[in-house]
C-alpha cells in the first residue's frame, strides 16, 4: 500500500514539476558554464596583464642601474681646465702677472697685457708659442740688450729658443752661411726680422769668416753675440 501511493506521489510530482525541475537543471547548468569562462578568463588577463609589469620593472631597474655608469664614465672622460700662471714683462702697456687658460698663445698674453708699446721689437717675439705654467712672457725693446736672467717670449730656460721649427738637437750648431731663416729662428734672440737682417747681410757682403762677424749685423751687440756663439759655426 504505502509503496503504491509513493510511486504514485512520484510519477504526480514528476508529472506536475518535471518542466519546473528541467529548467532549474539547465539553468544551474548554464549558470556554471558561464561562471566557469568568467573566471578562466580573469584568471589568463591577470597572468597577461602581471607580465608585461614584471618586465617593466626589471627594465626600469636595468635603466637605473645602468645610469651612474654612464655619468661616472662620461665624468670621468670630461677634461679638467688647467689654470696657468705667466709673466708679462718688458714692452708691454701693463706688465703684471696674469692667469690664462691651456691652449692660450704669447699674442693672448700680450693683448691681456694691453697690447705692445710703440717701441717693442715685436720681430724678436714667437706669437705662437703655447703659454706654460711659470713662464716668463718677455717682449724686448728695438735695439734692446735683453738682460741674461731674462728670456724672449718663445725661449725655454737656458736660450733654446721654441720658435716652432725645433731647437737645434745636442751638440748641432746653426751655419750661419747656409742657415736659411727657419734655421736662424731657433737661436735665441732671433726672430723673423733679425734673421731676415743676418741673411741679408751675407748675400750683400759675402760668408762669413767668423762667428764674431755676426756683430756686423744690425741690431746684435756683444752680450746677443756671447749667448748665440754657442749655438753657432760658419763651417
């Protein structure tokens, strides 16, 4: 009895409510396959979207590292100004010690100077000697006797002069019958128109017989004569 009204319950349940429980079954069903592709595909954007920002990071991270490199290297490479001293005297309008830049010529140090006076023997003087620490710009006066303990602008200690076309190596003596007027311009004292003077002299007189002829030659007295007999052969 009681198995029959069961069964019979059953199939009335099933009967009146089947529809009802189908579409709640298909309904759960859709539900948790949407559901599912939701989160599948916050699950993939979150691992997209943390890879790029890793990447990032350790970009940004190589970049800073990388930067106090380049600035100490480029630091490094960046030249340091020297500043140098030098001496102007002689005939100049206002000689005193000035301080100049590496790179700067004699001219340079002349113009801080004030320019030549009118009486200065500019003849004498290598504007383009490089200026060094220490040194001694002397701008000599027309017919002057320029002191020993002094130096011509373009003159190292010891009269080797630097006039740019080389100092006369260790025990080589200038001809003062073949010298043209480079040559003449390594000697101390000489400059472009005092050796244009010695060459002018000899072609108009002749070789010369001895170096103490040189004193013939205007503008070369006795102590110019004793400083470049040293340097000098008419052999």
């Amino acid at each position: 009895m009681w198995n029959r009204w069961k069964d019979v319950s059953l199939a009335n349940m099933v009967r009146d409510y089947g529809r009802y429980l189908l579409g709640g079954l298909v309904g759960i069903c859709l539900v948790g396959f949407f559901l599912g592709r939701f989160l599948a595909g916050n699950e993939v954007a979150e691992v997209v979207e943390e890879v790029p920002v890793a990447e990032s990071v350790e970009l940004e991270a190589a970049q800073a590292a990388s930067i106090p490199a380049e600035s100490s290297a480029a630091s490094s490479q960046t030249p340091v100004e020297e500043t140098l001293y030098v001496d102007v005297k002689g005939a100049v309008k206002e000689p005193k010690l000035y301080q100049v830049e590496a790179g700067m010529r004699v001219y340079d140090a002349v113009m801080l100077a004030g320019g030549f006076l009118p009486e200065a023997a500019q003849d004498q003087v290598n504007f383009a000697q490089r200026l060094e620490d220490q040194m001694l710009v002397y701008i000599p006066r027309e017919g002057e006797e320029v002191p020993d303990h002094l130096m011509l602008a373009g003159q190292k200690p010891g009269g080797q002069a630097t006039s740019g076309q080389g100092d006369p190596a260790s025990g080589d003596k200038v001809n003062l019958n073949t010298a043209d007027s480079a040559e003449l311009q390594t000697l101390s004292g000489v400059g472009e128109k005092k050796a244009a003077d010695i060459i002018a002299y000899r072609e108009a007189n002749g070789p010369f017989q001895t170096v103490d002829d040189l004193s013939q030659v205007s503008g070369i007295g006795e102590k110019t004569l004793d400083k470049l007999r040293p340097q000098l052969t008419v052999d």
